[in-house]
C-alpha cells in the first residue's frame, strides 16, 4: 500500500482539525486530514438546532471548566470570538444574537461547514475521508496512520478527533486511548451538557408533565447557578439550565431549583396581603407557575388551597418559599453520551504547552479541542475553544 505523505497529519474533520488544517497549510505546510466518516463537520451540522451557536459576545476563561483552570487563557487570547466573527461576515454569512450573547447563523450551520471547507480548499489542505483509524505508531522520527483504506505520515500528528458524545454520528473515545498510547494520562471523562433523569417516585409524579418550559434559577450543591429556561421531559430536566448545571452535578447530589425567586414570592407576598387579603391561596399562585406544575411541587403540603392569603401564617410563607424557591430533587442520572453536547474531563493539560498545544510527552504530537480538558459552557464556548486552541497550535508550528 502506497504511503501519503504530508508535514502535518491530523485525525479529525470536526470544527478544531479543519479550521487547524487551513491555519497550517496558510504557513506553506503540506496538510492532510483523515477522517473516518463520508463527511466532515456533522457535529457542526446538527449543533444549534442546526444553525450552528458558533460563538459567544463574552468569552472568558471563567466559562471554562478544567482541572488546569489557567491552561485556556493562552488560546483565547491569541485568537477571540472577534476573529471568528471577522470569517463569518467576509464569507457573508448572516447572524444573529440570541439571549446571553449567543451568536447563531440566520441560516444554516451548513454555512459555517462551508467556510471551513472553502478555506482548506484554498490552501491547498487534503481531506481523506472514510478512512477509519486502525493504527497509530511513531517510527524513527515520523508518525505513520493506517487506516482501513490508506497509509499516511508525517513527521508531525494532531489529534482533533473531539470526545464521546453523540456517537450515531461517529464519536469514540479513539482520541483519548491514543493521547493514552503516547504517555498521557486522563482527567476522568463523563458527558456534559446533557439532560438529567429522575427515577422511581418522582418520575411517576413528573412525567406526567412533559413539555412544560419555564425560566427558573438551578443550583449545584458547590454553589454554582443558572437562571435560563428549565424543560421537563419525560425522562428528566432538560433546558439551558438544566445543560448547564449538569458539568457541575455529582452523581448521588441534590440540586435545587428556585421556580419564583425569593424576592418575586416576597414581593407579591406583601402586594396580595395588602390589596388581595381576602382572596385565596390558589389566587395568589396560579398566574405565577402553571397550574399543573404547582400540584405536584405543593402536593402532601397542609397548604389548603382555599385558605384566605390574609389568614396564612409566617410558618406556610416558609413553606410556600421552601417549595417554590428551594426545591431539591437528586436526579438519578444523565441521559448519558447518546445526547451530550460535549465531554467533560480529557487529556491532562499540565502534560500540554499551553501556547502551542504540542504534547509535554511525545515529540510531534498536538492536541487540541474537546480532547483536552477544557469544556465550555452552553453557548458557543466550546466552538470558540476549538477555533482558539486550533489557532494556537497552527500559530506556534
């Protein structure tokens, strides 16, 4: 079998290794990218609803989870969601800002795709596709690939192959076990962004409410909240919040969710005391929370729902506040690597050079991406880590 040859190798078609392979091969280096599936970027395709959340108005290193919590501020200064931005509007591909500085494509994420593409096209960049992985070595002073169609090497190999997450469209844990295979050690890796399960009692209580969306304040035992839409399934929570918090949830805690604010209930408290005494409890409740939302969150309370406002006690405002500003469930779980957005954990970024992403453990070897230990909130970071980490890596060649 005849052997490819090219300066840089890299294993991954995604966001990270394409936009890193147009960098590279703009320095005059020869380019090559495998890629295992019939086509580059599915993950782009179907992220955002399918119009691609591509970056964020504010990126800082605080949006960042790592054991290494330093290692990100690097890449994101040498290239910033204003870099990125400048591509999008010179290939004039509309946008728009959504919520929380969320930048999307008015269009599709095909665009964004396409951009990459046009621009390793432009530089010359080979892209080999359908070319499974089957074998990684470092001979004498080169990196050799065989895969199941094709030979290739390089003398330089950057892993870009993203994490576990949705594996219908291709993802593996293959990265990881090949960091592994050249001395890196792991962060222990688990889905992230992801919906959270309930099991047992509150799943037959709550299932029942699937559908039901609503902006709510969530909080992790550590400390760390959200206040973005909440979305209950039939299998758990689900929503921005719910995505969020999941990077910051153990297995086994609780987590608690404020439905109204303390303030609001406090507020509207005193306001239907003073103006509304007379009216009912039910009165009070109804036009804040839906209706079949509040029956399972009072339900086995001695709240009577036809009580006077007027005649409730500082004991049942307690209470009122325990269960609509401080619920807690302990979910069961995660809906697992089947709907995660991304991985948290990956490889050990104390064992990484933090401007060129080259590998403290093998010569000729760089890692950028969701490989490594950095993990984005929801809302476009983790597409800006991949700009940022590839642009860095193709920067310090």
């Amino acid at each position: 079998m005849k052997i490819k040859a090219a300066d840089v190798l890299v294993l991954g078609g995604g966001a990270a290794g394409l936009f890193f392979a147009a960098e590279a091969a703009a320095k005059g280096l020869s380019v090559r990218v495998i890629e295992g599936a019939n086509k580059v970027g599915k993950k782009i395709l179907m992220s955002g609803g399918g119009r691609c959340n591509f970056t964020n108005r504010d990126v800082q290193p605080k949006h960042f989870l790592s054991q290494n919590p330093k290692f990100c501020r690097s890449a994101l200064a040498s290239y910033s969601h204003l870099d990125f931005l400048a591509l999008v509007k010179q290939a004039g591909i509309a946008y728009e800002e959504r919520d929380l500085g969320k930048l999307f494509c008015q269009g599709s994420a095909k665009e964004i795709v396409k951009l990459l593409l046009d621009r390793c096209q432009q530089q010359g960049v080979e892209i080999e596709l359908n070319q499974p992985i089957q074998e990684v070595e470092h001979l004498g002073s080169d990196f050799v690939v065989r895969t199941k169609h094709g030979c290739f090497q390089a003398e330089r190999l950057v892993l870009a192959l993203g994490g576990p997450s949705i594996p219908t469209l291709g993802a593996s844990p293959l990265g990881y076990r090949l960091a592994e295979q050249f001395g890196h050690s792991l962060i222990p890796v688990r889905p992230a962004l992801v919906p959270l399960t309930w099991d047992g009692q509150l799943k037959e209580r709550f299932a029942a409410l699937s559908g039901i969306s609503l902006v709510a304040r969530v909080q992790s035992k550590g400390g760390q909240s959200f206040s973005e839409p909440v979305l209950l399934t039939h299998r758990g929570f689900s929503g921005p919040a719910i995505l969020q918090l999941s990077s910051y949830w153990q297995p086994g805690e609780a987590i608690s969710i404020d439905w109204l604010h303390p303030e609001n209930l406090e507020q509207l408290w005193e306001l239907w005391q003073q103006q509304h005494g007379k009216s009912q409890l039910s009165s009070l409740l109804s036009p804040l929370l839906p209706s079949r939302l509040l029956a399972e969150l009072l339900a086995d309370s001695p709240l009577n729902w036809q009580q006077k406002v007027a005649e409730l006690g500082k004991k049942h405002r307690q209470m009122l506040k325990q269960r609509l500003c401080q619920w807690q469930m302990v979910p069961s779980g995660t809906e697992g690597w089947r709907t995660a957005e991304v991985a948290l954990g990956g490889v050990n970024t104390k064992e990484m050079d933090a401007k060129s992403l080259a590998s403290k453990k093998q010569e000729g070897l760089y890692i950028i991406g969701e490989l490594l230990d950095v993990t984005g909130w929801l809302g476009g970071y983790n597409f800006q880590w991949a700009w940022s980490s590839a642009y860095s890596c193709a920067k310090h060649l």
